[in-house]
C-alpha cells in the first residue's frame, strides 16, 4: 500500500494543478519511488487518490519508458541503440556490458538485482554518441569501454 506520506505527497500535487489528470506523471513518480516499480496495485491507489480510472493512469504508466511496469534494478540504464548511436559503436558496447554484466540473451537485471540495462530509443545526444540515461535522470554521453566500466564500477559500490 501507498504510504500516507505518499498519500499527502499526491494530495499536495492535486492542488497544484487545475485537474487532478495533470497530477498523474508526478504522482506515478512518487509511487515508483516507494515500490521500486509499478505493479497493478500501486497503479490502482494512484488513480484512486486522483479519482481518476486505472485504465486513465495505466495508460500513460504503460505509454512512458520511465515507469517500471515490471520489477528493475537498484539502478536503471537506458542505453540508446538507434541509428546515431549504432554508428558510434552502441550496439557493440551494448553487447560488451551485457557480456560484464552477466545478462544472457534478453535478460534486463542482474541476478544481485543491482543494474538493469536496456535498449533504448534516441535520448537526444546523437552529437555526442553512443549515450546512455542511468536512472531517469543522469545522461552520460560519448561513452566509450573505459567510462562503461567506471561507471559499473561506481553504481556496484553504492
Ligand atoms: S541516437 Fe542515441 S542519442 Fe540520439
């Protein structure tokens, strides 16, 4: 269940805006800072505390790739692949980090449940390719062998 900090927290998001759907990117935030991710129920209490339907909230849950539908790593890396990025060299630094990490063909987190990598679509960097976004909020740009591996490095010691 939804703590009642983030009850309040969604609550004080109501207010701000004129209709409780402008609240629904904010507040599923909030609820994927408690679970670690969005299952069903968590989807439910946040259309519950905006009075809107699941449907409502669970589409844009299920539109956006920064929701978790599905259970995630302590931290989360989106690593563009398209074109841009492929032609810096991504798709084999993507293959590389997989093979580091241990993740078989189509495996996303790894067994300690400390990285999750995945493909992603462009996160407007192509200047400076191959790029990746680390949990929603950090883009890391012109990624080479030697920042992928200080970077793992980093996140396995936090
Ligand atoms: S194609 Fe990778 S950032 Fe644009």
């Amino acid at each position: 269940m939804l703590s009642e900090s983030a009850k309040q927290q969604i609550q004080e998001l109501v207010m701000k805006y004129p209709h409780p759907r402008s609240a629904v990117m904010p507040a599923l935030y909030i609820a994927q800072e408690q679970y670690g991710w969005l299952p069903k129920n968590a989807i439910d209490e946040v259309a519950a505390e905006l009075g809107l339907t699941s449907t409502e909230v669970g589409s844009v849950a299920s539109f956006y790739t920064m929701y978790h539908l599905k259970p995630v790593g302590q931290h989360v890396i989106d690593f563009c692949t398209d074109l841009p990025c492929a032609l810096r060299g991504a798709d084999a630094a993507f293959e590389r980090l997989c093979d580091k990490l241990g993740l078989e063909h189509g495996e996303e987190t790894t067994s300690d449940n400390v990285i999750t990598l995945r493909h992603a679509p462009c996160l407007g960097g192509c200047d400076k390719a191959p790029v990746l976004l680390l949990d929603n909020n950090a883009q890391y740009e012109s990624m080479t062998d030697e920042k992928l591996d200080a970077l793992i490095a980093k996140l396995r010691t936090t």
